[in-house]
C-alpha cells in the first residue's frame, strides 16, 4: 500500500532548507519566532544571514497554541544541482525514526540528517517507527511504516 503526501494543496520550493514548529512570542514591540538550536547544529540556518520564513497555521490540534515555521534562503545564487545538498535518503530505503511533529494534514515529520524532513502517514508524536522511504524530493521525502516500533 502506498501513501500519497496529502499536502498536494501547498506548494513546498526546492529551495526549503529547513522544517519546524515554533510558537510566535512577544519581546518588547517585536514578534519572534526562535529557530531551534538543531537546525543550526544541523546546518541547514546560519546566524545572521537572512532567510524568508512562512507561517502556516496549524489546524486539528488540541494544542493549537504553536505556529508551524518553514525556512528558506532568500538569495539563491546556485546555478547548478551540483552545489546543492542531496537527498541524505533514496526510494526504496529503509530508516528507523522518531516522530517529532504533525503536519497541517495530521501526518508524522521525523527529521534525519541536515534537518531533511520524512513524511510519515498515520504516525503520533513520539512514535518511533521503521519507514521504508516510498518518494523521495529535494526538500522531503514520504515514507510508509512497515513496523510499529523499533
């Protein structure tokens, strides 16, 4: 059985670098959204250059309290595939992961290396699953749970 994304609605640039939840807070007249600290680990933002960010409101959560941030480069001087990161996974792979978030649609996020986010249908929070890698873009991929728990 194959799961398709159920995003199909939102259109995701290339160009995503990285994928989380943040809660949008009030510091003196500014509102503030915090990057985690792994996605700086990871490699995927670095302080002080500017990116774009897009707020995409969080729907179906008994907790709704939190706004779901994207981050993408706002100066994209790449002109080839060459100088950009690859998928750190591929079809058919098999992956053990924890689930961290919920998308807008209710599906798993899990993230592995450089923050690289894997969709996961049917997944909870805390879920920690072994997916096997169903489709595969630059800035995601889907993977469908061949077991529960690992």
């Amino acid at each position: 059985m194959t799961h398709r994304w159920r995003y199909s609605t939102l259109e995701i640039s290339d160009e995503l670098l990285c994928l989380f939840n943040a809660e949008v807070t009030v510091k003196d007249d500014e509102y503030v959204v915090e990057v985690p600290k792994s996605e700086i680990e990871t490699g995927s933002v670095d302080p002080g250059d500017v990116y774009r960010v897009a707020l995409i409101e969080r729907h179906g959560d008994a907790d709704n309290t939190s706004t779901t941030s994207s981050a993408s480069s706002s100066s994209s001087t790449s002109t080839g595939a060459s100088s950009e990161p690859q998928p750190p996974v591929e079809e058919g792979e098999i992956r053990y992961v924890e689930i961290e978030d919920i998308g807008k649609q209710g599906d798993g996020i899990a993230r592995v290396e450089r923050g690289y986010v894997i969709i996961v249908p049917d997944a909870e929070i805390g879920e920690r699953v072994k997916v096997e890698v169903t489709e595969v873009k630059s800035n995601f991929a889907v993977g469908e749970i061949i077991d529960e728990e690992y």
